[in-house]
C-alpha cells in the first residue's frame, strides 16, 4: 500500500508510513558489522508491524540473503508472494502443517523429539528431505534443547539424516543478554553455543549454517557472529542497545513514522477536566485537539498524561486518559490547530518528533512493543524500494 486512501472510505485517520528504503540501509549497516557472516532479516510480527512481505522485500534488497519468522503462517505468506531467497520459520505446536513447509523449501527449526518426528513423517509422506535447524537452549530457557535432551535429539536427527528423511543444515541458539554487551552470561552462552556445533558437526552433519547473534550482539559483539547473523529490530532502524544510544549511534533510520489527523479542536476553559475519570485537569483557558487513535489501535494506555507527540514542530504530551479509538492533546491557549492538521506519534526523530524510543520511555515498555502493537486499523503507507 502506497497511498493514504483506506478502502473507500478515503483519508485513514491515521497511518504508519514505512521508508522501505531505510529498511534497505539498516540491512547495509547490520551487513558490514556481520563480516563475513550472512544476513538473516528477522520479519516475524508482520515485519515487526512494517508489513511482511514489504520489510522482506526491502531487506533483501539491502543483502539480507535469509528471512526469520516465528510462525509457519507468516513463512507461506512469504513464499506466496513469490519471496524465494531461504526462510527459516522457529516456532510450532503439534499438528503443524510441516508437509506444507517442506513443500514450499521452507527450512524448520527442531528443538523437540515431538517435533522431530513431526517434520520427518511430513517429510516421509511426500517423499522429500526436510531441511532443518536443531535449536540448543544456552541459557534462555524457551525453546531449544537442554541439558542431556540435547544429545538425545541429536542422535534422532542424525538417525533420520541416514535415512534421508531430514537434513541438518543448520544449528542456533538465542541471547539472553545481548542488549548488555559486557555480562558474563553472553561469553558462557557463545561458548555453550560452539560445544553444541562441534556435537553436530562430529556426529556428521554438514552444517551451511551456524547462527547466535540478535541485533545487539550484530552491533556489539563480532564474536558471535558465526557464519549468519539474525537481526530483527535494528532492521527497522530501532537501537537494540538504548544504554549505548540511540539509532542513529549504530547508523540506524527508523523506519516507521506514526500520525493522524486531528479530528476536532475547541477552546476550553480553566478547570476543564478531560476525557475519562478527568485525570487530567486544564490549568488555563486552553485549546484541545482530538487525535483519532487509541489503544484499539496499539496506543498504550499507559500513556495516559505521559506520551509524546508534536504539532506543527512543537511537542505536546497526550493529556487525560488514552481511549480505546482516540486520545485528547491540550495544544495551549495560543494553539491555531484545526482539524485535519497532522499530529506525529513518532518518527526518525531528525525534525524534533518524538521517536518510538521516547514512547517506550514514556509509557514503561520497549521500542519493540511499541512498533508491533499498532493494529490493523491503521494501514501501512510504505515507500521508497520496489512497489
């Protein structure tokens, strides 16, 4: 989507621009700190809120030469849009279509018996090869081999590779601390990681790929490169690292740009309380302005008296309680704001608007809630890249 008409039912309210091309150079910067290491753009979330197949597209284009995703869903969406380059999808439950999977050259991550013998009878079934990643648990404790299940699943996988149902192709693992780039727990988990690739590699599986590194590891630590990085949301131009700096401290662009369309404005007088339960009280005769959107559509209702936003270049905090469809701002007294003028949520944050970082700030959270939350009401307005 390229234009701001919604359905028929013309201007959106409000909508989430999306520069595909920053996308494209955040995926150039994250290349060049991954060495000689490949890419592997994480798009899970409907590309982190960007748009799936658009932020894919886009990343590819920047040299990303692999795409993540969490659910099998999001893999089809990919390859039914016509997106050929090598996907890995990581997160299943029993009774997962794994034959469509393999169908469609889509590479399946393994961290359970159960789901071993899942993908290998899919595999059997239409007389194909499943490729897969064995996932080994370093230390975060969500999905991934543990302790002495790790050499159990091992020799299954091996014992299905000699019969040509499944190949190992890959082994991973994912950080707990990468965002902390001098804790102890990353430097056990690198090494717990290398153990389990020399464990694949001695029982005979030929490994195209080894892969550790989140965005902040990408950025911070070139030791846990490997041969294929994984970067998810510094894709998308956000710092990983806020302890170290902002976007632009990595040579990051965010990429999402939040705004609406004021829908009224009024003058009120001192003393006024505002929206529901009047938390928020005017102190002086004031004008207010009605920006249509609200937590059905991402907006924490935790920013209640504390988000950001900007106006004509001057900046303005959400004021009284965040509605379920739209939220009020008081502009003050020498406001000139009339409906239709566009309120910016969020942005890069290179001409004063407040940022997603400012947002999680604010409302107690991280840049990733804030990005992947807003709903499907508010269209994507993606340009720059291919359309």
């Amino acid at each position: 989507m390229n234009n701001e008409i919604h359905g028929s039912s013309g201007r959106a309210p409000a909508r989430a621009t999306v520069d595909l091309d920053a996308i494209r150079r955040n995926v150039e910067v994250l290349r060049e700190h991954a060495g000689s290491a490949g890419v592997m753009a994480v798009v899970k979330a409907d590309g982190y809120g960007h748009g799936l197949v658009p932020s894919a597209r886009a990343a590819l284009a920047g040299g990303a030469t692999w795409l993540g995703v969490a659910h099998l869903s999001e893999a089809m969406t990919l390859r039914d849009s016509g997106v050929k380059a090598p996907v890995l999808s990581w997160l299943h439950v029993p009774g997962t279509d794994f034959g469509a999977a393999i169908a469609a050259d889509v590479d399946l991550s393994v961290s359970a018996l159960w789901c071993l013998s899942e993908v290998a009878a899919a595999a059997r079934a239409l007389g194909r090869t499943a490729r897969i990643h064995l996932k080994v648990d370093t230390g975060l404790g969500r999905n991934g081999a543990f302790g002495d299940d790790w050499p159990i699943l091992l020799h299954a996988a091996r014992s299905l590779e000699a019969e040509g149902a499944v190949r190992v192709v890959g082994v991973w693992s994912h950080l707990v601390y990468a965002d902390e780039p001098d804790h102890p727990t990353d430097r056990s988990q690198q090494e717990r990681f290398a153990q389990a690739v020399h464990d694949v590699e001695s029982a005979g599986c030929e490994l195209e790929v080894r892969h550790l590194a989140n965005s902040a590891a990408t950025l911070t630590n070139p030791g846990a490169a490997f041969d294929l990085v994984r970067p998810g949301l510094a894709v998308y131009g956000l710092s990983p690292v806020p302890a170290l700096g902002g976007p632009s401290a990595f040579g990051l662009t965010p990429a999402m740009t939040l705004s609406a369309d004021l829908a009224a404005t009024k003058r009120i007088p001192a003393g006024q309380g505002l929206s529901y339960g009047h938390e928020y009280v005017t102190s002086r005769d004031t004008v207010v302005g009605l920006v249509p959107i609200g937590y059905a559509d991402g907006i924490p209702r935790t920013a209640t008296n504390v988000g950001p936003v900007s106006l004509a270049g001057a900046r303005h905090t959400v004021s009284g309680r965040v509605c379920m469809d739209q939220f009020i701002v008081d502009l003050g007294p020498e406001s000139e704001a009339q409906a239709g003028d566009v309120v910016t949520l969020f942005g890069p944050g290179e001409s004063g608007e407040p940022t997603a970082q400012d947002w999680a700030q604010a409302t107690g959270t991280i840049s990733y809630e804030i990005v992947t939350r807003i709903g499907a009401r508010v269209p994507r307005i993606h340009v720059g890249g291919k359309q």
